[in-house]
C-alpha cells in the first residue's frame, strides 16, 4: 500500500481512537484532540515499526514521551495563546503549566503499551498489502 495513504489511515484511525477515549473518560471531546490523536497514533507506529524489538517497556516510555511532549506544545498554543481551554491539569500535583502532569504522563505510557500490539498487526498487515500489490503484473500498452 502506498506510504502517504497507509499513515493517512493510521493517523485517521489514531484519530478517531483518541476522539471516543476522551468521550469515554471526560465525556466530551475537541477537534483538535482528534488531530493531535492521530499525530501521536502515527508517530508512535512509524517509531515501533522501525524498532520492532525494543522492550514494552521502553516503547511505553517513547510512546508517552510522544504523547506527552505534544500534549505540552498544543496546550501552549491553544490554552495559553489561543485561550481556548481545551484541558488544564493545574489542580494535579506535578503539573507544568497546567498542560502536563505525570499522572497523564503514567497514563498515556500505559495506552503506549496497550497500542503496541495494534502497531505490530497494522505493520505486518501492512507489509503483506505492499507484497501483493507489487506482485500484480502491470498492464503494458498496446503498440
């Protein structure tokens, strides 16, 4: 499957996954969470397909670290300069700014290991689509 609608689909996919999950937990969700969604569910697949071996461990520390850090740039441009309101941790012990806190940090290395096994099945699925595709004979023009 060609590159660019491959992430197209996991960034869609990241997406709406993070749209339903914050419907779930807060009961309401913003678009541009659904954006920064998917922007996470896509760097954390491109980041464990090209490290397939790396410990759950460690991929749960990449994962909310990728999570976190855009977590933080987005809640300064949109809560801080935009003053949109979106979601403000202050009432959290250990947060910065309202933006991030090390309970949602926790978390979102959590969700990082449970995606894991997602971004392996997606990969190989993925991997099989490429084959197939460039196993099908091209049509040649007729002279």
């Amino acid at each position: 499957m060609h590159k660019f609608l491959m992430n197209s689909i996991i960034f869609a996919l990241g997406g709406c996954a993070y749209g339903l999950i914050e419907i779930f937990w807060r009961g309401y969700t913003h678009l541009s969470m659904i954006f920064a969604g998917g922007f996470c569910f896509l760097m954390i697949y491109l980041i464990y397909s090209r490290f397939p071996n790396l410990s759950i461990l460690l991929k749960a520390l990449i994962g909310s670290a990728v999570i976190t850090s855009t977590e933080f740039f987005l809640g300064l441009i949109l809560n801080y300069k935009l003053h949109l309101d979106i979601w403000d941790y202050s009432e959290l012990r250990f947060n910065l700014f309202g933006q991030i806190s090390l309970l949602y940090s926790l978390l979102w290395a959590v969700l990082s290991a449970l995606i894991s096994p997602i971004c392996t099945a997606i990969n190989k699925h993925s991997a099989k689509l490429t084959i197939q595709h460039s196993t099908i004979p091209k049509k040649t023009a007729d002279k």
